[in-house]
C-alpha cells in the first residue's frame, strides 16, 4: 500500500484517522487504547501491502527480538547483556542479507520476494536492542506493545525516517499539528506524482536505449533521474513527517537541500539523514570515527560507504556506488576538503559537488558493467550514436514543467524559504493561499494517479 495509491489516500488514511480520533475521544485520551489502536491499524496497513506470509514472518521475527531486549532489559550482568545483544544484532543482520542475497546466489532456480520495509525495520531493530544494552531506554518502558508499535507504525514503516525508540513514543496532538501535517502531507505528494513520477517516463526512456541515445539525451536522462530520486524519495519523507503530525507524532526530517551542497561530506549529511546519523551512532563511531588518527578514520569510511552499498542493494553497482562515494570522502578528509574550504568562490564547489553525485548515479540505476560503460561513453561522447528518441518526443511540456519545477524546489527554494516560512507566520493571507495551493495539489495528484501516471517509489525496493 503506498502512500500515492487511491485506497490509502481515500479509504486508509481518513479512516484511520476517524478511528484513531474517535478512540482518544470515548476513552478519554487513555495513552494505551489509543497506541492499541495505532499497532492494529499500523499491522493491518503492513499486512496488506506485503501479503499474510511476510507478515506472518516478520511478527515472528518481531516476538524474538523482543525476548532478547526484554532479557537484556532484565539482566544486571554486563557479560550476559553483551551476550544476548550480539545474538540479536547477528540474527537480524543474517536475516537482512539472506532476503538481500539469496536470489544471486540460488540464480535462476527460484525466487524469494523482499519483504517490505526489511531494511528499515532491521536497522531499527538494532538500534532499539543498543538502545536497551546501553540503558538509554528504561528497563519498565521495554514492553511488547511500545517495541510493536515503535517497528510498525505505518507512517514510517515503509521507507523510513529511520528514527530512534524515544523520537516515537509518545503522541502530541494539536490542530495547528494536524493542519502542519496535511499541508506536508500535501507537498509531499505533489512532489512524488507531479515531477517524480513525471520524470520517471523520462528515465525509463532513456535507460531503455542506453546502447543507442546520444551525448544530449543522456545527459538530460541523468538530469531527469538525479531529480526524480530526490523529489520521489523527500516526497514520500515529507508525507510521512504529515501523517505523523496529523496524528500528534514528530518525526525526525530526512532530507535537507542535499543539491545545494558544498561538498561531498556535506552532501551526506543532508541526503537521507537518518540513515547517515544511523551508520555514523552504530557504525563509525564504535570503530573509533576520527579519533584514531587519520589511516583510521580513512578506513572506517571505507567501511561506513560499502555497508551503505550494499544495504542499498545486492548487485555490484550499489557496491560500486558505495565504494565510489568512500573515495570522494577520503579525498576530502586528506586534503580535498580544506581546499573547498578554503576556495572562495563557492560556485566551483558546488559544480563539483553535483558533477560526483550527479555521476555517482550512473552507479545506482545501471545494474551492470555493459550499461555502465555504455552510460559514460554516452556522456562523454565517445559512442555519439543517436536512436529514434529525441528531445522533441520526450522534452514535452509536461516534462518542461516537472524539470522546471524540480529546479526550482531543490536549487532556489530551500534558500527563500525561510523569508517566505516568516511572511507566512506574520501574513494570515499566505496562510490562506498556502492552504489552498495544498487542496488543490492533492486534488491534481489524484487526478494524475487516476491516470495511471505514477510509478511506485524507488526506495520500496530497499
């Protein structure tokens, strides 16, 4: 069930709501029957989008963890706690690479699906069982129905923010929250039908004749994916940071102008944030970060960059991918990074910081070496062969008004925002028009999904 689709948009979620409101009402705001109330909805929300097997897998995978956190939670002996946590932590990373890497090794004998949402769910399930080690979470506050609710509350379920147990727990509710919420629920989605799913007919067009576009068109087709990932992921960030609002929760932001970075340092820490603030709590800090001199911090980068690859996928180009970025990030922790700094002209720093990232995609979405190859040949034009497609059949206006857009949103208005966020507060009126543009986006994405113009998200498939 994703987020775009019309069940969930006109059936799921408003009703959720109602129930979810209407509970908090007759029981008096009681704290329990209304997390009760979010768990069956939350598991009903996952068993439908991922079939009753997975499901069931998952739940069973779920009882485990929690006895291993309830034992550590219980247990005054550091030896055992260590124990049972090195037990757990080992289980769910098994599990990850087993739906990660079954299907390359067994070939074409058979197939096993991905559960939904694997990803997420393990890696907070490992810093939920840290979490416990380390007595951040309160022995009386391990209990079943808050660690059930903490995995699988929807809003976050699928893809994310990856958040931590205490930025979930508790709800909030007001209606200035709930009215933030459908206002970023409503951007969100526009920004995932409207110039995504837009760019992603691009995409598919270009990347369907890799062997044969020219210099031009495989440029415009990176362009293309290069905004359809952000706008399509953010999006989807963006619309569950609005579910959670509506239902009183705070979740943590996940993206931060990434496109407007000064470095490839700095592009990671505004890129897919939780996931770098999650490999950097439980993986580079316990390997000594940068405390232990440089040939060490280079090396636990290394590390941090090829984990990320491969938790992106199973085929060598997110290894590739991973490896590309450990590079660019050593390079800046040795010297590169105090000559960007030092530079003046700020510009050049981010020309080359969006030429890396921008080439570092090729990584991602070509799953092969001949695709690769024949990507940067395209680019640097070096095969110069020119196909049936061209600028004329696919720039149409639609896709004009998606790259403008696209453009728009992640160059120049993160950094009008906050003039535009403080006339909004002092300016009833923008309120008033902010509102309106919401309505109005939601009822043109529903439109368009209607249509049959989205495509599922990119990141579903993590």
């Amino acid at each position: 069930m994703n987020y775009n689709s019309l069940f969930f948009l006109l059936v799921f979620l408003p009703a959720s709501l109602l129930i979810y409101y209407g509970v908090s009402y007759f029981s008096k705001k009681n704290v329990i029957a209304k997390r009760i109330t979010l768990l069956v909805l939350s598991l009903f929300f996952y068993c439908y989008a991922s079939g009753f097997i997975y499901f069931g897998v998952l739940i069973g995978a779920s009882l485990i963890h929690y006895l291993f956190a309830y034992l550590v939670s219980k247990s005054d002996k550091k030896n055992i706690r260590l124990t049972y946590m090195w037990i757990d932590i080992s289980l769910s990373a098994l599990t990850l690479l087993f739906f990660k890497y079954i299907n390359l090794i067994a070939g074409s004998s058979f197939t096993i699906i991905f559960p939904l949402a694997l990803s997420f769910y393990t890696f907070q399930s490992i810093s939920y069982m840290v979490n416990v080690y380390k007595r951040e979470i309160d022995s009386k506050e391990v209990n079943i129905l808050s660690y059930f609710l903490y995995l699988f509350i929807f809003m976050k379920l699928t893809q994310g923010p990856i958040t931590e147990y205490n930025q979930i727990k508790e709800d909030n509710p007001s209606v200035e929250k709930f009215y933030q919420g459908i206002i970023r629920f409503a951007f969100g989605l526009a920004k995932k039908i409207l110039i995504a799913d837009t760019l992603a007919l691009v995409v598919s067009l270009t990347l369907g004749n890799i062997s044969t576009i020219g210099t031009g068109l495989s440029w415009f087709g990176l362009l293309a994916f290069t905004l359809r990932l952000y706008f399509d992921f953010s999006g989807y960030s963006d619309m569950a940071i609005g579910i959670g609002k509506m239902f009183g929760y705070d979740i943590a932001e996940n993206f931060n102008a990434p496109y407007l970075s000064l470095s490839i340092g700095d592009f990671w820490r505004r890129w897919h944030m939780s996931l770098g603030n999650w490999f950097k709590r439980y993986i580079y800090i316990p390997l000594g970060g940068n405390r232990k001199g440089t040939p060490r911090t280079c090396l636990n980068l290394f590390v941090v960059f090829f984990l990320t690859g491969i938790w992106h996928g199973s085929t060598l180009n997110f290894l590739i991918w991973g490896v590309y970025f450990a590079l660019f990030s050593i390079l800046e922790k040795l010297f590169l990074g105090e000559l960007l700094k030092k530079n003046k002209f700020k510009f050049i720093n981010w020309l080359y910081t969006i030429f890396v990232v921008m080439i570092g995609w090729v990584f991602f979405i070509c799953p092969n070496f001949s695709d690769m190859g024949n990507y940067f040949k395209n680019l640097f034009g070096i095969i110069g062969n020119e196909s049936d497609l061209s600028f004329i059949g696919i720039f149409t206006f639609k896709v004009f008004l998606a790259v403008l857009f696209g453009l728009f949103f992640s160059l120049i208005y993160p950094l009008i925002k906050p003039k535009i966020s403080f006339l909004a507060k002092e300016n009833k009126v923008m309120e008033v028009i902010k509102a309106i543009s919401a309505l109005a986006l939601v009822v043109v994405a529903v439109i368009f999904i209607t249509s049959n113009n989205f495509s599922p998200s990119i990141y579903g498939a993590f």
